[in-house]
C-alpha cells in the first residue's frame, strides 16, 4: 500500500489533565502517514482520484484545535478516525507529541496505527 505523508503539523490546542495544561492552548505535533492505492491519482492525474492532503489537514487542524481531550491517546485515537472517514484512505498510522510536557525531554507522545476492517 502506497504512504502519503503529513510531516509535523503544528497546531495550538488543550490537552492534558492538569488546570495549568488546561488553562491555554499548547503545541501540539501531529504527523500522520496515510495508506492508499496512489495508483488512480497517477494515472489520471485528477485531484478527484487522489487523497487529498490539503482537505484531509484542515479537518484535523480545526478538530484538535477545539477537542480539548485529557490524554495525548484519545486525541490520537480521534485523528486516526477522522482519516479513517476518507474512502480512498484503507489505513493510516498516527503520531501525537506534546513538546516541552516532560523535563528534559524534547517531546512525549503516542502514535498508532489503524486500517479500516475487511469485510469478507
């Protein structure tokens, strides 16, 4: 299965079970590897035919901007289900960092991997 990629998407939202974590918006990094057949998209070369990244960010950008979840893995859990809702996407693989959350360390986070269940 082909990979398309979204590298260190930035985005300012809560997380966290604290009221400090919970009083403002933190970094939030998010690197998402989707799984689709690219083949369509390339022989046509048709946008319609692709997964498009474009859209596929915007959605996540604004949920994690305004979920407000407790734990870096249900937010990591939510993202994948959003990619999960594109048709063309069969699987995605999801990586959720806090920056800065833990002392002496650059980042701390989750990432998972899902696919959409084969019906037989």
């Amino acid at each position: 299965m082909d990979q398309i990629f979204i590298k260190d998407l930035l985005v300012r939202g809560v997380i966290g079970i604290s009221d400090r974590e919970r009083a403002q918006p933190q970094d939030i990094l998010i690197n998402i590897t989707l799984f689709a057949d690219t083949i369509p998209g390339a022989q046509s070369d048709n946008i319609d035919d692709c997964v498009n990244y474009r859209t596929m960010t915007k959605k996540v950008y604004a949920y994690v901007e305004k979920a407000q979840r407790y734990t870096v893995e249900a937010l990591t859990a939510d993202v994948a289900e959003i990619c999960l809702k594109e048709s063309m996407v069969e699987g995605v693989r999801v990586r959720v960092e806090k920056p800065g959350a833990v002392r002496f360390s650059r980042s701390v986070g989750i990432e998972i991997e899902r696919h959409k269940s084969k019906k037989t």
